[in-house]
C-alpha cells in the first residue's frame, strides 16, 4: 500500500526541516518565494507593493511560484 499516513507526513518533516523550520525541495512546496515588503506610510505601501508586483512577474515568467505577503493589519 503506497496510502500516505501520518507516520509519512512525520518523516517528510523530519528529513526537510532545519532549527527554523519545515524546508521543502522546491518541486513540493506550494510557493517557492515570498516577497514580504515593509512599508511605513500609504504612498510607499503602494510604491512598494508596484515594486514587489514587478519583481514577482519576473520570477514568475522565470518559473517559480511566488507569494506577495501583505499585512492585514
């Protein structure tokens, strides 16, 4: 039986991971980058996230999955 158990899920996370973390091989992680801009008023937020929208469609049409993080606060 190739049924994916917890036991599997367990070994995965203990072969891909480090002291910060879960580290996936990039074939099996959902996102690949993640672009976290900060900002400290509204017109750089907007600036910044332009900037963050340009660079994430240059990795994109390089290939890879990318995830602009934003506040929500």
């Amino acid at each position: 039986s190739w049924g994916v158990s917890t036991r599997l899920i367990g070994a995965l996370v203990m072969a891909h991971s480090d002291d910060t973390g879960l580290v996936l091989p990039p074939k099996l992680a959902p996102i690949q980058v993640v672009l976290t801009p900060i900002w400290r008023s509204a017109p750089q937020r907007e600036e910044l996230l332009a900037y963050a929208g340009g660079v994430a469609a240059e990795l994109k049409a390089a290939g890879l999955r990318v995830h602009i993080a934003t506040a929500t606060t």
